[in-house]
C-alpha cells in the first residue's frame, strides 16, 4: 500500500503586519507641553483668582456704585420727570431726617431712576415702621405712606421719655402724641424688653389693669405696680400671676387696694406685707 505524504502549504516566512519602528521621545519635558501648561496655569488660577477676586472685590463694587450714579445722572438729564417734592402719609413718631435717610432721594433726579423696592425695604428697617409704600406721582412728586407701631408705654429714663410698642421696640418721639397721657408709664432698667409679660400679667385682672397708672421694673427680676390712687403693689419674682390674683381677691373681700394702704408687698407667697400710707402723703402717685 502506497502512503501519500501531505505536502504542507508554503509558509511565508514574514509577519503581514507593519512592523513599528523605534519610539521616538519628545526632546521638551512635561511641563512644557502646551495642553500641561495650560491645565497647570488654570489649576492654579482657579486658587488664586479667587483671592484675586477676594481682594479686589470692594474696589468692583465702588466702580459699580459710579458707572450707577453716572447712569442715574444721565437719565435725570434727559427726562422731564424730575423729583421736586416727597410727600409723606401717616407719620406720627417717626423722625423725618429718619424717613429721608431711608429714601436716599435728591431733588432733580429722574422719576424714574429711582429704586421704590428698595426704598421700602429701608423705610420698613425703621423699628417704628410697621409697613410702607413708596410711589411715584407723575409728574415730580414721590408719595410715601406709613403704617407706624402703636404705642401702650412710655418708658422714663431720667428725664427722657420714650415710646414702647407691644414688642419691646423703643422710639424717641420728637413729639408727645395725643393721649399719651393714658399710655402706661415704665420705670427702671430693661423695662421695655419685658412689656409684653406685663401686659399678658395684667390680661388676667381687667379690673386692676384699669386702675394702673405705672410701672417699674425692679432689679432685672420682678414688677412693682403702681395704681392711681398711689397704692404700690410688689409681686414676686416667680409666679406673679397668682400673687396678683391674690391681690384681687383680698381686694374685693377687705378693700385692700384702698387709699389706706401705701405698699401691698405680696412678695412671698405665704405671706402678706401692709404699709399704711402717711398721713400727709399725697393723693396720687409721684
């Protein structure tokens, strides 16, 4: 039997791929490519433009006050709607000068230039200014209405009074406003801060409330009443709403917020001081 032997196909003997020549390396290191340089640069920039923004950042803003200040100029040249006068509705306590600070308006400039959003935003920064409008009447005229706090105290220190809101807010009135001799008076250190407990203290006896002519507010702590007929009423401390319901009610058993008695001490809650009024004492507070 004969055997074939299997001719193997012709091998080449060479790869069909190109081969790669030698890498060539760049003569310039790193950091002097150009795309490197560049990220590098805004790396760093990022951390030190932002200091350099830092810095300059007040000298931007009075740049941007003057290009604003050229630009309002400008428009009040070339409108006709100058401002000529602020008319001002429902001011009472609050002082003027204080009233124009807030606007931050000058005569002859433009109408139209000027910011009405802002103006009451700072009009409304004034404690005494519960709310307020700003608007502009055609043809030169800013029209301001007020909605100011009420007042329900007058708080002596020495010889100066001022004005208290429910709040505690305090205002110098360049004027008494009427009626104010019906206002409560206050006395001592800190007294406005605490009205708002004293008139709630007082929402618990209408009828000793009506007779109330002043009062002060004693060592940072405690009220001592004063009624119209002269007699003091000293509450304690702690739980001053029972004491003076305590007060109420021996008053109408005994009468003992009579003009017999000058001080009504109910300091201590299981005891009860009097002190007889003198006999040349006068018939109503100091």
């Amino acid at each position: 039997m004969k055997r074939t032997t299997k001719t193997p196909s012709n091998r080449r003997d060479y790869d069909r791929r190109k081969k790669r020549g030698p890498v060539r390396k760049s003569g310039r290191p790193l950091w002097r490519q150009p795309m490197a340089l560049g990220a590098l640069v805004l790396l760093l920039g990022s951390g030190g433009g932002g200091g350099w923004w830092a810095w300059h950042e007040g000298w931007l803003n009075a740049v941007q006050a003057r290009v604003d200040g050229a630009t309002r100029s400008v428009v009040a040249a070339l409108t006709p709607f100058k401002l000529a006068d602020v008319t001002v509705e429902g001011r009472e306590y609050v002082e003027r000068d204080a009233i124009l600070a807030a606007l931050n308006v000058h005569t002859g400039e433009s109408l139209l230039s000027i910011d009405l959003q802002g103006a009451r935003k700072r009009l409304e920064a004034i404690d005494w200014v519960s709310t307020a409008t700003v608007e502009r009447r055609m043809p030169d005229t800013l029209y301001v209405t007020l909605k100011e706090r009420r007042p329900v105290a007058i708080w002596q220190k020495g010889s100066e009074y001022t004005l208290i809101d429910t709040n505690g807010r305090t205002v110098r009135a360049s004027r008494m406003p009427p009626g104010a001799e019906s206002l409560l008076l206050l006395g001592g250190p800190g007294a406005p801060e605490h009205v708002g407990e004293l008139l709630l203290l007082l929402a618990w006896e209408p009828a000793i409330a009506k007779q109330l002519r002043s009062a002060v507010w004693v060592g940072q702590r405690r009220w001592n009443l004063v009624l119209n007929n002269g007699t003091e009423i000293w509450l304690p401390e702690e739980d001053a709403v029972a004491a003076l319901q305590r007060a109420a009610k021996l008053d109408g058993s005994y009468k003992l917020l009579s003009r017999e008695f000058g001080v009504v001490d109910l300091r201590l809650p299981d005891k009860l001081y009097l002190r007889k009024r003198p006999a040349d004492a006068p018939a109503g507070p100091a």
